[in-house]
C-alpha cells in the first residue's frame, strides 16, 4: 500500500528554486501515487483568471488531482508489520516494546530491556509516515489509537512544533538529524582554559590597539607623507589596513576551544541561542552512540513569531563558538597553516617599511595564480557555519551563515609592478585582466 | 474566489497548538480534507506540512496538517467560518471522559472496518483464481496478517470536544491571543484588504517579503504581488534602500513590490501603492 | 502633517530627465500644500508596453542618503497622488552616490506587467 | 568574469595617491647608485602636487567638476560617479555623439538602450500571443499547439534581441539641446562627478587627495550640533567602507541592489561586482524580510551577500570626544569589523 518513491530528481528540481516550489503541480504527484515513475516538470500557470470555460475546467482538474492524492493516501502498514508505539505523557517520550526496522540505526535508543524510545519528534514522524501506530499509553488493559491530530495536540509548544517541521523536511529529505543536546561531547575541556585563555587574550588585544593607534595616528596627518615614502601601492594598503581592527573568523576546528574575549556591553538584550539540530548527510555506517562531528548544525527560526529576532552580531559571536560542525574551508586550510605564518612573516618583514623590496605577495601572485581560486572561495564560503532554517507559516527555508574575514584577505594589485615586468618581457601583448 | 459557503456547513475546525494554555505566536492547523477543499474554495489555501505516505521521501508534495497563517485562520473566525479550537485542551478532556462504552464503540469501528477489508479482499481473490479457473475455498491465513491498519489523520476524541469552543467569548479571546502585538495586528488589516480585493494570499519569504497575492488560485495562476510587512501611515518614513531593493526584485519575477499603509487615526483600512522599477536610470 | 522640501533635488532631477534620458518638456511646478516640487515632463519612447502611447509622466524628486533616514512617507505620497490625479507617478530617487534612479508608484493595488 | 579592457594602461594604479615606483636600480657594488638611489628616493613624495578641487553644494554633496578630476579619479581607484551617467562620466562625449558632432566610441548607455528597444519589442510579441491564446481558450480551445509555436517564436526572438546590432546610430537634436552648446559650438562640461561622503572622507582623511578640510568635511556631512547617533551612523559605513577599500577592493555604491556596497575586485570595467555588503551595527538585527529580500536581489545578480558588522568598542562619550577634537583616525579605530556571509542553502544538493 505505502509506496515508497524515491524520486530524487523530482525534490531537487524542486528545491533548486523558489519560484518553482510555486508551481504545484499535482497531476504528476497523482500519477507517481499510481506508481509511474515520472520527472514532474512545470505545470503551465496562467496570468490572471479570464474567466473562461477552459480555465475555470483547468482549475477544477488540478484541484481534483491535489485532493485525490491526499484522499488516497492512507497512512499505516498491514497488520502483519505494524509496529505499535506508546507515548507517554509525562516524559514526552514514547516507547516500541518490540522495535524492528531500519529506523533504529538513526534514530531512538534502545534500552537494556530491548525497549526502543523514541523522542517526541521521531515519534510523530514515524507515525506519521505509517511506520508505527501510534498509541496513547493509558492503563494497563487499554491503550488509545492515537491520530496524527491527537499527536500534534501533544507538541507542548509552537516552537517545539516549528522544530518538528524542520525535523521531518530534512528526515523527508534522508538527512540523519538528532536533536542537537541528545549527542555525546567530544571534548569537554572548555572550561578549564577559558578563563585563562581569555584574559590572555584580553591583555593581547590591548597591546595590540595600542600599537594599532601609535601606528595610525601620525599617518592620517599631513606631515606623514614628507617623512616617509611608498614604493610599492601594496605599502600603501598595507597602512591603510592598519585603521580599522577586525574580529578574525575561527579556522581550524582545533582552535575552537580557544574563548576570545567578547565585550558584550550591549543595551540591548542577548539572546542565548541553541543549535535546534545536528544534522549529518545521509550514509550507511551512521552510529548513534558514535556519531562524529555532524555535518550541518541546524538553528530554527520562525520569522513571524513575536518572540524571536534576527540574531545579531553578538549572537552570531557567540554561536559560531558553539558550533562543532565541519566547515567547508578548514580541511584545506588546516595543510597550509604553517606555510601560511611563514609567508605572513616573510611578507611582513619584506613588505614592512624597506623601500624597493618586491612585495613576496606580487610574485607569488603572478607565479601561481591557482591561489586566486582558493582565495575567492574562501571569501565566499567563510569559515564556521550553521544552517539557519526559516519557518514562514509552514513553508520553510535555508539558510546558511558562515563567519567570514575579509580582513586577511587582500585582493589589492600592483598595477605599476605589473606594467614595469611586462615591459621587460619582450613579447608583451596587449594587456589583459585577469585578476 | 468561488460560491460562497453555503449557511447550513458546519464551521471548519482550527486546531491551535499554543503555548500551554496561551496562543501568542500559536500556531493553526487543519487535519480534516473536506475541511481543506472547503477553505480552497473560499480563497484560502495555507501550506500542507504533514509527510505524504505514498511518498514520503520528498518535500513538494505533502499532505494534512494544513498549516494557516494566524492571518487567514482569524480571518476565518471574524467571517463566521471556522472556529479555534486548543487541541490539547479539548484530547485531555475527551480522554479523561471516555468511557467503558467508548472503548467498546471504538473496538467495534475497527473491526466494522477490517471486516469491510476482508471481504473486499476476499472477493478479489476469488476473482483471480476464477480467471485462471480455479477454486479455493480458504484464504483467511493470509489474509488476516494483510489487514491494513490505518492511522486517521483527524481525532474522533477532540471532535466530540469542539462545541465547547464554538462561544463568541473564547473565539474572541483566542483571537486576540493571535494577533497580540502591533505588529501582528497591522500585518492582519494589510492581510484582510488584500483579501478584500480578491486576492489569495501566501506567506511571502520566498519572494522576500511578508505575503504573496494571488489573483486566484495560486494552483493556476502566477502571484501578481509581492508585500512586505505593513508599513505606519503617517509616521514610518520609507526605507528607500529597501524600495529600491524590492522593486529590482519585482521586476524579475513579474510581481509588483506593494507598500501597504495603516492608519492609526483614521477607520479608512489600509491605503496601497504599487512600486515598479521604472525601466530607466 | 509632515512636510517634505524637496526643492535642492529638483534642478539635479530636472536637468538629469532633459538631458540624460532626452525627455521633452520637462518642467517644474510647486504642490503649495506638501511645500514640495514636482516635474512633468514627456519621455522619449513608451515607459511600458501596458501604456497605450507616450503620455506625460509626474516625477517626484527624493533624497536617499545612506545614513540617514528619510522624510517620505505614505501620507505624503497620497497628498501628491491627490494633488496631481494621476494613475502613476515616478519616484526619483536621488541617491548619495550621485546616480538617480526612477520606480513608477500606482496608488492602490496595480497588476504587474504581464510581460 | 573578465572583461577584456582596451586601455588596462589607463587604469595603471589602484588609487590616487601613487607609489615611488620609478626609482633607479641599486648596484650593490656601486656605492654611486646607492646615492643616486637616495636622492631619487628623498627628492620624492607620493603626495600629489595639486589636490583635487572639491566642492560641497547646499546639499551637502561632495562634487567635482574639473574634467581632469573626474578623470584622476575615476582612473585611479574609480571613486565617484557621473551624474549624468550610470558610473563614469561619459556624458560629454556620449552627447557629442547624439548630437552628431563627433564620431567617438558608442558608449556603453547607448547599447543598453538599444538593448531595452529590443526588449519591449519582444515582449510586444509575447503580449500578442497571450492575446491569441485567451481568444482561443474562448473559443474552448486548449491551446495546446500554439503553446509550443509560442515557445519557438519567442525564443528565436530573444537570441535576437540578445545578438549586439552594429548598424542604426541616430543623431538626435532637440530644440533644447541648443542650451548644451557654448559658442565654439561644443557641448558644455555640465556633468560633474559625485562622491559618496564615505568616498569623500577617504579620499580627504585616509588619503591626501581632495583640497577639502577633514573637520570641515565632517562637520558639513554631519552637523557640529548632531546627536552621537548621526555621528555612529556615518562612521559606521565609513569604517565598512575604508575596511574594504584598504584590503585592496573597489568599492562601489549598492544603492541599485538594495544594500550598502558592492565589492569589485578591481573595477567596473574589469569585472562584475563579486560581493554585495549590508553594513550593520553589530547589536542591531532587522525584520527577516529585510535581510531575505536584500539576498534574492543580490543573489538574482550572481553575487555573494556579505552583512558586516560594525561594533563599538569605546563608550559613546570617549567617541565623541575623539570627534570633537577631530581626532577622527582614533574615532574610527574605535570600532570593530565582523563578518557573516548569508547564502541560500538547498538540502537536496547537499545530501552527498
């Protein structure tokens, strides 16, 4: 009875863009029902209605279609496999006496007795899909069938319900999704250094504006320029640079223990957000009690609630130092770490204020411009990053939000070194831009 | 929008999971079909939320629960069709009143049902093996363990409860429980006058703003427009940047970025005006 | 009600319709009640395809200053929509990076261009 | 995306304010080069000569109308933007050409035009099949086959539209234009370049460019009796601004996709603008519709959407200090740059 398509196509076209999640068209949905495998594309829309016969017959067929399919689908399993599930009030847990399924190596702990429990969210979406029959656990000698309304009933709040949506789109989707304070810590040892850390680091930024000021101060002065020169217009951003401070995005996921100090003198309040979900792509090897760093942590957020706010910079501090999951640049900058401090010094002490020294950053700019690609990549992805899910009313939304550092990263050219090693090569062509 | 509902259909139930017992940022839900075809027709089409079991592996196609915007469910009641219900306080009562006999009717159902199944399937056996020319006189092993156990999308406990939240007190109370702040209220008058010129209306984050109108069902025709959230009449200078920002989206997209106004000190409703870039400049 | 002084934006409006998008006839009228100015003037070509011919357009200048909020409000766009009777008027917002851009405004709910 | 640019010569240094680029090799045998050396080095500035001139109307506008200014600037970083243009001051020449009196390069705004000609004329056909269809579906046709002609026809239009048409230049000459023309017959220098005042502050505090008076400058951008908070919110985007620009990106106004700056990696005529930036201060957090919709007009254009932070590291009273004593490099150094990239994410494309 309960088809199963897995129609991968289809959800991705659909996902792909919004403007196509607008396009409904059910008569295809109707037909995989049917068990016909069919790519939906694009049904036709129409401008406005023009109150025509055909129109009004168009409308009433795509309306049939849609009821059909919801009319048709019944939900449960043949007494054969049904697996019951009893919820249990107090906990806002429930239990399977005699689990079986492939459900159980992602979600639901089994205990010693060989009960599996399952929490509210797996619970709902198992019932929901017709894997179990839900029950309402109310005396010894009977127990309630329980609807799929008389589990919503049981949400305790409109946010746990939010979070539920979220839940069972990305389970939809094979995601493998547990609630994110349900996963075992690696690494507890925060705690210990943070204190001492922070104060380090306190200290070290104030070292650090001071000589950012000392530095500053006399080069927005008139007299600066007949004391010193520029050889190279790199000096001249390098000072530039100097102005503005910046906070530097955390990059190597061996740092993250690492407390900077965050001033929080706001006026306004700080909200302390939770990561929602820990989320991991879908693979067979998955283990509950080992599961590893997930690979997207999941923050939900319902844009018409009252109560909930756009987080804002401080709070986006605050939870990207929380997050665990892997972010797409740090495998490939945590090789070139080390190359990395060594070019930043060497580049420091040519570029520093010796006049005439070629800038290290021009030539290797010129002999590998492969770096390029990598730089832009990492301005685009940032660093740490967490996946905000937006509820509208029902329809939700991704996004993800990456802490980025544009403040390392420096894109200036060196248009007269440029010119100046062209002209010495012979075969110069005519020039262009590439960078 | 289409006929009008007839007098005699009894009102369409909302379910309203809140916060306990309050329903500020609460949210609305419908679980029955009919109910869902009923709303269709009047205008209001809401976004089913629930997994489809034919085919639960996907997310564009979804079935019951049927999640309303607190907009078009207070939109409902003001207008006489539907009524809130709390779920929760309505299947704590009904459990706590059922019965012996209840549990009795209810195991009676079931069976009604199985015993509706077995016979449907019987016959169709019988139907095959006399194509092919056989007879076989028992099936029953088989066919008990095939039995289709159905789990219903809509509470027959929480149905019994409803009248009780049928009174124009406590409809009056959750009502203002949903639209409980500024915000909520002025984007609800935004949401009626749009309803109010014949336009069906969708939550809008897709397309960056508050709604999204229809010029009818949004099954069969393109959104025309495209709202952000309601904007002080008198008071509120507009953000230009963001007029800038959505009139550029607009144009892409073939909708029109609407400003829509309130008006605290007068009862006139809300004053609209439609931006487009210009096409120049 | 709040009144908007729009008259520093009008000759950099007005000298920017005539001769940079080449509209004809540009000229310049006062609307007493909002102490505020506004153009008229006629475009070069159709503005729109859903237009019927080349008709004269009511351009309203306003500031866009990137920090700084703005004076316009919905109020005072329904008195200029009231002063002038017309179906549209066109926003010409003047930004502070000197570039000017234009976005029609109909009162009331409007249908998109069907192309 | 590069573009091939013609005159890349012309755009030869990144700001204008040069670097010592011309000094003579240094032997290190010949102790006579080190001292030529040092005297082409000492004799040397990266100080400019003549300051750009600069005015600030009643609109506390920075301009800058001497064509030999526009031009530096525009040349050297690509600060400022024609009044009469979408970004270079092209609208001397561009008249000129209208006009009929001179055959220079067809600039850039008249093949948009040309471009949006094409375009209304697509769609005048579109509209005329719409037009057939509803007349069809009266008739109780479904459409069907006219559906696909549709389909076909207009998608040959569009390559048409999209192909560049070399031939039809029109010289158009109003009445009006008469006014444009001094004695000589030559169209008249009225098109002036604008800075943005964060533009103008650094091309006035950060760099020695500008003939304008820092505290002056200020002081006309926000007024001496302004409230911290006028003050906050132009040193805000200006340390947004400088932030970037000092990293080495043109950056330009946003204005036209709904947010702050855009980001180039070297100019308007290298490359599109890769970034776009929504400058906020770090305890300020804005309706979700703000931010969604600034993020699909951003995105639309193929741009990534950066929402930088600005904090406030020193009390109110310590930046208004700074402020009164026109001590504005400690002002800004004051504040403190994050940044948060904002991207769509797609479950379905990132399952494996």
């Amino acid at each position: 009875m309960a088809v199963e398509n897995e129609s991968n196509g289809k959800d991705q076209h659909s996902d792909s863009d919004d403007d196509i999640t607008d396009v409904q068209d059910w008569s295809h949905i109707a037909k995989l029902t049917r068990k016909q495998a069919i790519i939906p594309k694009r049904g036709e829309k129409d401008y406005e209605p023009d109150g025509t016969d055909v129109q009004e017959f168009l409308l009433f067929q795509a309306r049939q279609e849609m009821f059909d399919t919801l009319l048709n689908a019944a939900r449960g399993s043949v007494k054969k496999n049904t697996i019951n599930g009893y919820y249990e009030q107090t906990t806002h847990q429930a239990f399977i006496p005699f689990p079986r399924g492939n459900f159980m190596h992602t979600m639901g702990q089994v205990d010693r007795t060989g009960v599996c429990w399952l929490e509210f969210n797996e619970f709902v979406y198992l019932s929901e899909r017709g894997t179990v029959r839900p029950f309402l656990k109310c005396g010894d000698d009977f127990d309630l069938p329980l609807s799929v309304q008389d589990l919503y009933a049981y949400f305790r709040s409109s946010e746990e319900l939010d979070n539920y949506a979220v839940y069972a789109h990305l389970k939809r989707l094979g995601f493998i999704v547990t609630s994110s304070r349900h996963r075992p810590r690696i690494g507890c040892s925060e705690n210990t250094n943070s204190t001492r850390t922070s104060w380090i680091s306190k200290s070290f930024n104030c070292i650090n504006r001071l000589f950012t000021n000392l530095f500053n101060v006399p080069f927005y002065s008139p007299f600066f320029y007949k004391i010193l020169r520029f050889t190279s217009s790199g000096q001249l951003y390098l000072q530039l640079s100097k102005l503005v401070p910046y906070y530097s995005a955390q990059k190597f996921a061996s740092l993250s223990s690492v407390h900077e100090h965050v001033p929080i003198k706001s006026e306004r309040q700080v909200k302390e957000w939770h990561i929602t979900f820990d989320v991991w792509k879908p693979k067979a090897g998955f283990k509950k009690k080992t599961p590893g760093v997930p690979d997207f942590q999941v923050i939900v957020f319902n844009k018409n609630a009252s109560s909930q706010r756009f987080p804002t910079y401080r709070e986006f501090r605050y939870l990207f130092r929380k997050l665990e999951s892997k972010s797409d640049a740090t495998s490939e900058r945590e090789d070139s770490k080390w190359g990395r401090i060594v070019g930043k010094l060497k580049a420091f002490f040519n570029r520093g204020y010796w006049p005439g020294e070629p800038s290290s950053e021009c030539k290797e700019k010129e002999a590998k411009p492969s770096k390029k690609v990598t730089q832009i990549q990492r301005l685009k992805k940032g660093y740490k990053s967490f996946i905000m899910a937006v509820m509208d009313d029902g329809l939700i939304s991704y996004i993800r939000l990456s802490e980025n550092e544009f403040g390392s990263e420096s894109v200036w050219y060196d248009g007269a070194r440029m010119q100046n090693k062209r002209s010495k090569r012979k075969n110069a062509k005519p020039t262009k831009m590439t960078n | 929008m289409e006929a009008l509902e007839g007098e005699n259909d009894s009102k369409i139930e909302i379910s309203v999971v809140g916060n306990g017992n309050r329903f500020e940022d609460g949210v609305c839900l419908v679980f029955d079909i009919e109910s869902i075809r009923r709303l269709r027709r009047l205008g209001i089409t809401g976004i089913l939320t629930g997994t489809l079991p034919s085919a639960a592996q996907q997310n564009v196609f979804l079935t019951v629960p049927l999640r309303l915007m607190a907009e078009e469910a207070v939109w409902l009641v003001e207008n006489g069709f539907a009524v809130l219900v709390s779920d929760r306080e309505a299947l704590e009562m009904g459990v706590s009143d059922l019965t012996a006999s209840d549990w009795d009717e209810m195991d009676k159902q079931q069976e009604a049902l199985f015993e509706e199944q077995r016979r449907f399937k019987r016959e169709q056996h019988f139907e095959k093996l006399r194509a092919v020319g056989k007879t076989v006189a028992n099936v029953d092993a088989n066919l008990e363990s095939s039995l289709f156990v159905e789990t219903r999308n809509e509470s027959s406990v929480i149905q019994r409860q409803r009248y009780d939240f049928d009174t124009p007190e406590l409809q009056k109370r959750l009502v203002d429980q949903l639209l409980h702040s500024e915000t909520l209220k002025s984007n609800y008058l935004v949401y009626k006058a749009l309803r109010a010129q014949g336009y069906c209306v969708s939550p809008g984050s897709r397309f960056g703003g508050r709604y999204i109108a229809y010029p009818g069902d949004p099954l069969r025709y393109h959104s025309h427009l495209t709202v952000p959230p309601a904007l002080r009449y008198r008071d509120e200078p507009l953000d230009l940047l963001q007029l800038v920002g959505g009139g550029r989206l607009g144009t892409g997209v073939k909708k029109l970025w609407v400003l829509g106004g309130v008006d605290d000190e007068s009862d006139e409703g809300v004053t609209f005006f439609s931006v487009e870039w210009a096409g120049f400049g | 009600m709040v009144k908007m002084d729009n008259s520093g934006l009008i000759r950099l409006v007005s000298t920017n319709l005539a001769f940079e998008q080449l509209w004809d006839n540009v000229r310049e009228t006062q609307l007493t009640n909002l102490n505020c100015w506004i153009l008229t003037g006629r475009p070069a070509h159709k503005l729109s395809n859903d237009d019927d011919d080349i008709c004269d357009e009511w351009v309203l200048p306003v500031e866009l200053l990137q920090y700084r909020c703005g004076r316009l409000t919905l109020e005072i766009l329904d008195t200029v929509f009231h002063s002038v009777k017309s179906e549209r008027i066109t926003l010409a917002i003047v930004s502070d990076d000197g570039t000017i851009v234009y976005y029609f405004i109909y009162k009331g709910l409007h249908k998109p261009k069907k192309n | 995306m590069p573009k091939y640019v013609r005159d890349a010569y012309r755009y030869k240094y990144p700001l204008p304010i040069h670097p010592l680029d011309h000094l003579p090799p240094l032997i290190p045998h010949n102790p006579i080069s080190w001292a030529y050396w040092l005297f082409c080095y000492l004799s040397g500035s990266n100080e400019p000569q003549v300051r750009v001139h600069a005015e600030m109307d009643d609109l506390k506008r920075v301009t800058v109308c001497r064509e030999q200014d526009m031009r530096l600037l525009w040349d050297n970083g690509f600060f400022g933007t024609g009044r009469m243009s979408r970004s270079e001051a092209t609208w001397r020449q561009r008249t000129a050409k209208r006009l009929g009196l001179e055959s220079s390069e067809r600039g850039l705004e008249s093949v948009t035009e040309k471009r949006r000609q094409r375009r209304l004329q697509f769609k005048r056909e579109r509209s005329k099949f719409e037009a057939a269809k509803l007349e069809l579906r009266q008739k109780g046709d479904l459409a069907c086959e006219i559906l696909d002609q549709e389909r076909l026809f207009l998608r040959s239009l569009r390559d048409k539209e999209l192909a560049y048409d070399k031939d039809d230049d029109d010289v158009v000459f109003r009445e009006i234009d008469h006014e444009l023309l001094d004695d000589a017959g030559e169209v008249m220098p009225i098109e002036v370049l604008e800075l943005m005042p964060v533009e103008a502050i650094f091309l006035s505090f950060a760099l020695p460019v500008l003939d304008l008076q820092v505290p002056t400058l200020m002081s006309t951008l926000v007024s001496s009796n302004a409230t911290f908070a006028d003050i906050e919110s132009l040193a805000t985007k200006y340390v947004a601004y400088h932030h970037y620009r000092s990293r080495g990106w043109c950056v330009r106004s946003g204005v036209k996709f709904g947010c702050d700056f855009l980001l180039y990696r070297r100019g308007p005529p290298f490359q599109h603008a890769e970034f776009a930036v929504m400058v906020l201060n770090a305890d300020e957090t804005l309706d979700y519709t703000q931010y969604s919709s600034t993020a699909r007009v951003v995105g639309g254009a193929r741009k990534s959407f950066v929402v930088c932070y600005v904090e406030r590291q020193v009390s109110e009273r310590q930046i208004l200090q700074f402020w009164q004593n026109h001590n504005y490099a400690s002002a800004f150094s004051s504040f403190k740059i994050g940044e948060v990239t904002y991207r769509r994410w797609v479950p379905g494309k990132n399952r494996d």
